[in-house]
C-alpha cells in the first residue's frame, strides 16, 4: 500500500459538464492549474463533485482523466463510498485500479435509523479490509443527517487500512475529540474553510475545501502561516475568505463554486440537472464576493 | 400509455438477498403469495425495497422478475427516481420496457440547499416528459429532508404523464391539502399505515404501504370498509396495526419487516450491508407485536 | 374534583391587547360570543395566549376576567404549565382558586436534554398529585422540540388526576398509539384542525383548534357529523378549513389569527412584542382565505 | 453607563438549591471563591443558572446577593431576557438598580415563526433603547432553535447600548462573520469551551463557559495564551478541556456541572425540578472525567 499523507490543503474539485456530459478535456486542464497552486493533492467526487449524479462509468472515466493529469505530482483522493457495503468496496477497487491513492469514504444515510455505531463500525471495517487503498472516513452531516462520534473514531483509527477523515461539521470542539480520541497515526482534516485556522491550530494535519478550489494559494498560506506560528496573519487570511466559504457552501452550493470558477480563469460550466444554475443576480453577487475578498 | 389505477393497496415489497445476492426464486414466490391477498398492485423499490443498495444491473434483473410474477394480474409500480435527472429517465425508461406500469419518482435530495421549487418543478417536469409510463411523485421526508408544498403538487399534477402522489409524512393535512391543491385525476396515496384510515375517510385513493407487505388482508379490509362507510369497524382495524406499523417503521426499518415476514411464511432474509439483521430480542418483540396484532 | 368533559371542540384563545396591555373588556365580550358558537369550553393560555408574554399577576388577571365572562356555562382550561414543577403547581392552584376546571399542562422543554421520560414522568406525577383541579397534558413539539411516547402517555393515564392529552403533532398515528396506551377514562384531544376529522374518526375525544377560533361552528359541525357517522359531510368540511388551519398556524401564528378575528367581527387586536402584527399584504392573504373557506 | 469589558472568561454560574430554595450563602461563597481564579467577571442566570425556573423575586433577590458577593470587585452580567420585549425590559433594569453591569439578552424563541430578522432587529433595539445597562446578544440555539445571522448582529451591532453577543453555537466560521459584520467596538465571546482557543485565535475576546466554572483557571489560562501568541500550549490546555466540556453541556447539562462543582469543593446540589439529579454511575463518570482532565 502506497503512503499518503493528508498534510496540506486539497481541493475537493467540482466535475465539469458540457451539454450535460462530463468534460474531460475541461476536467485535465483545470487539474493542470490547481496542481500549480502549492496543494497538497486533489479529491475528485467529494461532494462538490456532484458524484451522485454520475453513473459508475461515467465516475470510472473521471478518476481516469484525473489520474492522468496529475501525471504522479500528486495523490488523487476519490470520493468512492456507496449507500452499500458492497458497491462501496467494487467502486474502490476499480477506481485503486485506475491509480487512486486513497478512498474517502462517506456514511452511508439514507436508513438513518438503521445506521447505528454498530452498523457504522462493521461497514467501515469491512471496506476497510477489503479496499486496496487506504480509506479516509467522511463525516458530512448537513448532506446526510448522520455524525460519526468521537468514540467510534476512535475505535475505527486503530484500523491499519484506515487513515483519516473528513469532518464537515465545521465544529471544532468534535474535531479536537477527535483528535483526542484517534490513534497517533490517523489524521484528522477539517471539511470547511471556515474552520481551517481553528483547525489546524488545534493540531489538525489538513483541509478539504471549497474555497480552496476558488482560493487554493489563500488555503495554502493559511497552512503554512500555522506550521510557522504566524497566527496575526493567519487570522487575517482565515477572516478574509469567510464570507467567500459562505457563499460557496451554505448559500449557492456547487452551481455558486461553478460560477466563481468561471470568472477565475477555470472551466466552471452549469451543475447536472436538477441542480440549476445560478441566476444573473446571484452571479453578481458571487462576483462581489470574489472581488471583496480580493480574487478579482 | 396504458393506464393505471392508483386505488387500493398496494404493498412496497422487500427486495430478498440470499447471501448477498438478489434471491430472484423467492421474490417470485412471495410475490406470488402477496397478489392472493386483495391488493391492487405491488411497488418494487420503494424505501422498503432497499433500492439504494442495488446497482442498475440488479434493479433492471429484480424487475424483470417481478413483471413475470405478476404475470399480467397486478401492475408493478417500480421506484426508478435516481439523484439526477438523467439517471431517472434512463432508469425508468429501461424498466418500462422490461414491462413496469409506472414509475414512484422520489424527490433528489442529496444537494438540498439546491433543491428549490424551482429545480424541482423542472425535475419531475423533466422526467414525466420523457418517461414512457405514468409518473407518480413520491415524498419521503424522513429519509430525504426534503418535502413537496401543496402549491409545488398542484402545479406538477396538471401535468398529464404526473398521475398521482405517495407521501410518506403521515400528516393527514397535508394530504388533504394536496387534494384540494390538485387536478381531478390526480391521485394521492398515503405512504404510512397509521394515517391509512384517515387518509381514506379524507379522500386518498389508497395507500403505499411497509404494513401491507405483513398485513395485506387487513389493510385491504380497511380500504373496503371505507368504501361502503362502516367506520366503526375500520377504526377498529385502523388501531389494531397501529403498533405493528410503527415497528416495521420507525423502530426496526427493513430488517424488521424481513423478520416479521420470515415469521408469516413469506420469505424475509437479512437485509444488504450497511444494514444490520435484527437483534434476538427484537425478534421477540417483532413476534410480540404480531401476536398482538392477531397475524401470528 | 369537578369533573370536565374533553369531548367536542374547545378554541385555545387569543389574549387580546390594548396599547400592549390586557384588554379585559375585549376579552369578555369575544368569550360570549364564542359561548354561542356550540363548542364545549374555552382554554386560556393555549399558545395562541401568548402565555409566555405574561407575567404571573397578568395571567391571574386575565383567568379571573375569563372565568367570570363564561359565568358557569362552559368550563375554563388554563394553560398552567411552567418550565419548573414548583412554578406549575403555584399558578395551577391559584388559578383553581379563580374557578379555572382543568390545567393543559404543556412539557418544560428548555433543557431539552434533561427532559428524559423519567423527568417528564417525574414532572406530571408531581403537578397532577399536587394540583387542585385536573391535568392535561399538553404535546406541542413544533414550539417544545420535545415529543412524549405513547408508553409515557400510557403510564401517565393512570394517574387520576391526568384525564387527557392534547397534541398538536397532527400525528394521526401517534394520536391511535395514545388511545391504544391509554386507560379507559383518558381523553386524547387533537390540537390541529388539520387532523380533526381523521382524529375524530380513529376515536378522540375533541379538539383544541386554533381554526376554532376563527370557524367555530365548523369545527362543532365536523365533531357532530362524526357523532352521527355522516362522513361525507365531515370530509367536505374537514378539507374547507385546511388552508385556513394552514394560515393562522404554520404559516402566520397568532397574528394571523388575529387579523382573522378583527374581519370577523371579534376583538383581534395586535399581538404583543416580539411578535409583529401582519403586514397589509398578509392582512390581504388572510381576507382571500376567509373568503375562500366561506366565513366572509 | 458605565463601562464593562467582555475580556477574559466569564463562567456562567448555576444556581445553588437546597431544599428547592435558593442557597444564597452557598451562592456568595461560591462567588467568592470564583473571584480569585483571575475571571474577568460573572454572568448569573445564563442557560446554566436554570434561569426558567426561577420567579422575578427569586431572580432579583439572586442578583442582590451575587453583587453583595463580588462587592465590587468585578462585574454581575445578568440573563435578564424574557419572551416578551416588556418583560425583558423590566426585569433588566430592576436588575440594574441591584447593581448588574450588563444584561445576557436571550433571542426570544417560543414562537419560533414570528422571530424574523425583523421581529428581533424590533426587540433588541427596544430592548436596549431603554435598558439602564449595556446589552450583550445571547444566540443558544441548541435551546432556542433560533440563529441570528451575520447580517442581523452587523446591524445591532451599531446601536450605542449594544455591546457584544454571547454565542455558543460552537461554529467557528458564524464567530468569525459576527467579527466581520460588526461595528469596531462590539465584542464577540465564544459561548462554548470546545471552541475556546480557535474563537480567541480568531479575534473574540472572551468567552463565557460553563466549563469555566469547573476550571476556571485553565480556561484564564488558555486566554492568557493567545494573548502572549504561546499557541503551542493553547493547543494542550484546549485539547485537555474537551471531554469535559462535552460532559458539562452536551451529555449531562446542569446536573452533571453541579455534581462536578460538589467534588471540587464549591457547592454545586441538586437542579430545580423537572431536572433531575444524577444518578450515581453517571457521578462516577464525571469524577473520571475531573481526574483524566487533571482537575481532581
């Protein structure tokens, strides 16, 4: 098994579409610029990757493309975690198989009920032994009703297979239990740029991040301003891109990243039906948003 | 377009697994037992169904078995509502000529922020005009957070290739304000058996419902016994699978309903991984309450 | 102990206010006309009371006025219940004192993680051995966050001073599951005219509606016709005040329905601070309900 | 008006009962003791001070005694909100004549569909315009449901007699757009210990912690820190802090934090029914977590 580390900052970057179908063409070329950016590696399907509106070929074909174009400079990480145990494992595989580093593995939700820790444990445990590449857990609560808890962290860190997660909630107090609670190994990666300073802080090895698809040199300085205890100019840069992280998750989601994007120099392109693309309006304020925090 | 009768029960079966694979021998047969029962159709991947936990491959194979069951003497109504747009259409255009009546189309609710109106409204809009079968609109807001406003189903029930509504939220309000807000041929179907009766006395066509694949005679009671206004007698049946109801959904999900079905000589088995089988003691109390609901 | 029927229809009024101040006179007069609308009682301090805008002498004041206005010919429900048990028991008994008949005893809800059945049971056995005059529970999840199980309810109905329930989860399910918990003599109200019918049907006593503030005589009409087993009627009704419930509860609170009072020839007034009266718009909105339900 | 800074740590005391009454002796000892652990001052009847259990005699005669208490020595801040802007009005400034220097003003929330941005831009303004003290925002929405947004506090944020908001939503990213909005002089404290050290690191000055009364000198300590920039043992104190804060609020609430105070030699006692004590397994639990946390 191939080491990874989850150090830095990694853009969970959208998948682009034209007429509908993804642009792979597109696709390489905007990997080509984040890889110039100072990231760390990049995760194709996290949620900005709009992975549920994509067939398994279609995803197969993606992680190829991807893979290709960061040509060995650097880990791709891919969203590969299905609603079952089994589809889970096969994606993985397939995708280990294409070149994947690492797998990040998403709860599965829809029976919520039925997702308890026990349920929770056997899953990630049965992937986990069965993936060929090493599993990051994925914990993205606003999407899918479920919070992995500290004590079951701490439980599935001591997994060899199993070597990280992403945590959405944008809570800092569970990051740090987390922390707490994981063998010495297991890295904890913050899922949302407006935790990022308080994460890395707290000890936290990374950031999995909207923004830093839109602002990846900002998420990057961020990084190293901490390792170099440069907090004054970190709190600076962490309360420039707040209002920008807010923009691109809680109010306009993926087609808002697309739009930002577009006005970046990126290929942003419309989300897949039936996410709509934004409105003129909504495009200007993005745009303000972007100049506000100086990226325009 | 052939048309369908939305009137009546009509159970969401379990989709059985032996050893992790579709048990296409014992779906034949239980199907085959539940069309002895008065029931009006049979849904195929509903919630129950644990359609989330197949692949394309074995929901079109799981179809195909369930149209050759029915064998002409029931409609098979099959949930092919997918995240996207696309995939639904395809989905469902590819169960349609495996032989499915209609087709229950869940709303998309990954991105929920995105999931306006507006998008939604486009969705369904969408999907029923390129669907080759009826489209019935099916809310499930325990298991997506997201819910359909009567306003939103009475604009979508003129459409003519949108012929009903399954909603699941049990809150008989909102039912009868979807029966005032829609167009006359437009049918609303109650997807919980403890508003079944209230439902009916209100003016739903019929029920969708986890009660019916255990209780299919007495669900089916209760419909006639609204049709010819003996109330009493349904309020009576109404209370008695009040219980049962709440086990096979709220509490234990589908590994409850499997357990209860093993119990009553259908075929029930254990449910797709991330799903855990029952507990010994749930099982006692799943026989405890189908004892007291007079079905064991 | 008097005893208090809980069968028919009770409104949950409004306290009116003059400059921000109890309107005692206003008060009265609207009680009388209520009084000749057909309905069974009158419950003061329901949440459309704004019970927590009140001090403990206002409230007193405003039971006295209430008491005196019914002048023997129907009973008066106090909503009594505070956040601790001390508080409960207090206001209770004096408000027994000023001739209240029963106290709807809502579940203290701020510390939502305290609230455990133990505590809850804790808390009504309590208030119910120490209160001169009867118990109601009193369920209201969309204000409290807190839900009491049909066991609690159950265990609850043996106490006999605790002769009923009120919920407003509009949960006809949970309502069935109350009944069948519940010992003999206990009274299951429906606290949402949205599921009197339905209710009704499956067995509950009345009703405690908002919408019988506003449409008294309907909601008597819909309680009668089930008495008689006329159900076509009742559902014809029943779906007339769906949007009108829809209106003073979910959509526009207690302004609403007191802008629906003041076109109907009651005292509505202005709701006290926080609570902003409607805007000229909704007042609008609420004329073309009225209209549309046949009360204007 | 006199001036009060909201620097430094501020523990949100509880309420001392014996026999169901306030201990007013164990309260000022309690204080006293307090004052020595270089807190910048005390805030009574936050959510820990069981504030809703408590009537306006009781609540004025604690204030009385907690300013008897610090005798000047530092500031009384008082969780003086009430649901209505009237009462919040009166009971703020009856406690201003005792002598508190600022007033904890809760977002009303009963009515959880009136409080609009409007609506509470309406309270607080009231509210404040006619307090005799300073005004500090109190957003808990894990007990009110509601959340005041960035846009709101920007606003509120230029009235003269409003100082600063209390929010214990734990969201970094919300403390953050609260800075960015905000007038120049208003000052943001963190509501939550877990997220002490990244709130401070992110420019908050102070924070108000129930875990601050357990250790108060820690939480001085971590705030020390930050403001000599020593983020490396910031980082240790913060992570050492977490799982019991997460005991003194998510798991065991007021209970768990009075027990605690018992075995650190303050007076903690019993919570006020409906709130019980706990039970004995969960005291053994709480003193584990004391001793791992090095407190005991």
């Amino acid at each position: 098994m191939s080491a990874i580390s989850l150090k830095g900052i990694f853009p969970p970057i959208p998948t682009p579409f034209i007429n509908g179908e993804v642009a792979h063409e597109q696709l390489t070329e905007n990997i080509q610029k984040w890889c110039k950016t100072g990231i760390s590696g990049i995760v194709v399907f996290g949620s900005n990757g709009e992975y549920p509106y994509l067939s398994v070929e279609e995803k197969l074909k993606t992680i190829d493309t991807a893979v290709k174009a960061v040509d060995g400079s650097l880990p791709i990480i891919v969203g590969s975690g299905c609603e079952s145990t089994k589809g889970s494992i096969e994606l993985t595989n397939q995708c280990a198989a294409l070149g994947a580093s690492a797998a990040l593995m998403v709860t599965p939700f829809y029976y919520k009920g039925g997702m308890t820790s026990d349920a929770m444990n056997h899953h990630f445990t049965n992937v986990a032994g069965q993936s060929k590449i090493p599993v990051i857990l994925y914990n993205v609560t606003k999407f899918t009703g479920i919070n992995l808890s500290a004590k079951l962290v701490g439980e599935l860190s001591s997994h060899q297979n199993i070597i990280g997660i992403k945590d959405s909630s944008g809570n800092v107090s569970q990051l740090g239990e987390y922390l707490n609670a994981a063998d010495k190994n297991f890295e904890v990666m913050v899922g949302t740029a407006g935790a990022l300073f308080g994460a890395l802080a707290l000890g936290c090895s990374g950031g999995v991040l909207a923004a830093a698809n839109v602002a990846p040199e900002i998420c990057v300085e961020i990084y190293k301003l901490v390792q170099t205890a440069d907090f004054k100019t970190a709190q600076k840069l962490q309360r420039r891109i707040l209002s920008l992280n807010t923009a691109l998750t809680a109010t306009y989601g993926v087609p808002g990243l697309k739009a930002a994007l577009d006005m970046l120099g990126y290929f942003g392109g419309e989300p897949r039906l039936p996410l709509l693309p934004l409105a003129e309006k909504e495009c200007r304020e993005i745009k303000q948003i972007l100049i506000d925090a100086d990226l325009l």
